[in-house]
C-alpha cells in the first residue's frame, strides 16, 4: 500500500483545529472508528468513520433507551499548493440513529487556508465551512454534542494567527464569524461575531507578558432561547493581563502555569447575565490558568 499509507482504529481526535484565541473546536472528529490515510499526488488524503453515543433519550430506569448513535464519514485531502499558501478540503456526511426524517442526518464542508501571517512572519490559518442537518455545528465539528434537524443550517468563517515581530515580541490574533442561514442551536437568525489580539513580550526562558483585548457580539430574532428586551443582542469587551510562567518561553511554550486578571464588561445588565455576571454588567476576575499539553 505504500509507505505513505497508515490504516488505523480506535478512539480518535481526528483533524483537530481551534480558535487561537476563542480556543473553540471548529474542526475535528471526536469519538470512536475507522480509517485509511495516504498521499494522492504529494498531498494528504484520507477517508474515516467516526462514532460517537450521546446520553441523549436516556432516562433514569429506563430499561431499554434507543440509542442514539452519531456517525461521521470523512472524507479530506490537504496539503495542495497554490503558490501563496496551502490549501486543506473536508467533507462530512453525518447520521444519527433512532430520529424522525427531518433530524437523521446532514453535510458539512470546509476549505481551510494554511499561509504566512498575511505577508508577515509567522503563520496565519483562515477557513470557511458550511453546515447542514446534524452537521450544523460549523459544519466540520463532529463529536457526541453533534445533532439538528433540517432547519438547522450554518456558515462559519474564521482567520487566526501569530505574528513573530521581533525576537521578543509576538502577537496572536483572531476574526471568527458564526451565524444561521436558517436557525442554529434552535435560534432562527443567530449570529456571533469576534475580534481578539494578543500581543506577547518574552522576558526570559521561563517569562512572557501576555496583554489580551477582544469584542464579542451574539444576537439573534427576537425570543430566540426566551431571551428577549436588550438580552437579544450582547456585546462584550474583555481586557487581560497574564504572566505565563513556562519552560519555553515561546507563544506556544508548554506545559504552563498563568497567573491573570480579567475584566470583563457587556453593553447592559441583561447581556451581562447571560454570561454569568450576576451583578451589574462587569466583572473583574482574577485566577491561574494551567496548560499541560506540549
């Protein structure tokens, strides 16, 4: 089959890629299967089933609950040169087990671009994806949170990356947009949107100062999981200031321990809310966060 070929089987993350900053999935195939890999003129190609079982339908004494088993088959090519960049493929058909027509299954498909940081040095990695049916989730997020009906339809676009501005300075940056085509989540109209920046100075080996800024935006038709009134829209601001204490002091120097403080503020009490401020519309919040992944 070639040396290039790897057949495997068992629990996988498979294609895993995140927000920099927001640190959601919006790609990956989290659960249990199948699959083939190799390389098709040069570039990565692979197909794969993935399984993954919900509790959902699940109740207490129930003695035979259907279960309501999600299937992801794959299908992706990465890796193609187009002179400025590279360019990655995916291709989702999902089902879910034990549902009505209209909630069975759904696609998803997504194009991601690899380059440097828009002409600058570093890395930059932008894509655009398309979900439908059970596929709603960004199209390419699959895993046991998956599931949705036919009025479930999206679009997600995202570009993320990091600038090395000097051998002490670097800078991570973030645009995402999420919203419906039709509903999403269950919400006819939903929409989020953010921006976030975060510049990083290298003290030592073990020392950075992180300063982090972003804007988030979430809104949706009227009623939309029963919020109404100025809970419709909400706008957020987040300012923060961190010491990760590492032993690579690099951007992404792992593992990691980092003291912070937060300040997060909405546009109005009833925003605030919705994000778990109980009083008021902003919050200060002080903590450490640790990383053990290298």
């Amino acid at each position: 089959m070639g040396e290039d070929t790897s057949v495997w089987g068992g629990q996988r993350y498979l294609n895993r890629a995140a927000g920099l900053l927001s640190g959601e999935y919006w790609k990956q195939s989290s659960g249990v299967g199948t699959g083939v890999q190799t390389k098709i003129v040069g570039n990565t190609a692979g197909v794969a089933m993935v399984m993954a079982d919900p509790d959902a339908g699940k109740q207490p004494g129930d003695r035979s609950p259907e279960r309501e088993t999600l299937t992801s088959y794959d299908f992706y090519y990465y890796g193609v040169d187009v002179g400025f960049g590279k360019l990655d493929f995916d291709f989702k058909y999902m089902k879910q087990a034990n549902k009505d027509s209209d909630s069975e299954d759904g696609i998803g498909a997504g194009v991601t671009l690899n380059t440097n940081y828009y002409g600058l040095d570093g890395w930059a990695q932008s894509a655009v994806a398309y979900g439908k049916g059970v596929a709603q989730n960004r199209g390419l997020n699959f895993g046991s949170w998956s599931g949705g009906d036919d009025n479930a339809e999206s679009i997600f676009a995202t570009t993320y990356g990091v600038w090395n501005i000097s051998d002490r300075w670097q800078m991570g940056s973030e645009v995402t947009y999420f919203a419906a085509l039709d509903e999403l989540f269950g919400a006819e109209d939903l929409s989020r949107f953010l921006v976030a920046v975060r510049p990083s100075y290298k003290i030592n080996d073990n020392l950075r100062v992180e300063m982090t800024g972003s804007y988030g935006q979430e809104k949706g038709a009227e009623g939309y999981w029963t919020r109404t009134g100025d809970a419709v829209k909400g706008e957020y601001y987040n300012v923060e200031l961190a010491l990760p204490i590492t032993v690579n002091a690099d951007y992404f120097g792992r593992p990691q321990i980092k003291p912070y403080v937060s300040y997060i503020a909405a546009d109005d009490a009833a925003s605030a809310s919705t994000i778990g401020i109980k009083d008021g519309k902003d919050e200060t919040v002080v903590g450490v966060h640790t990383e053990i992944w290298f």
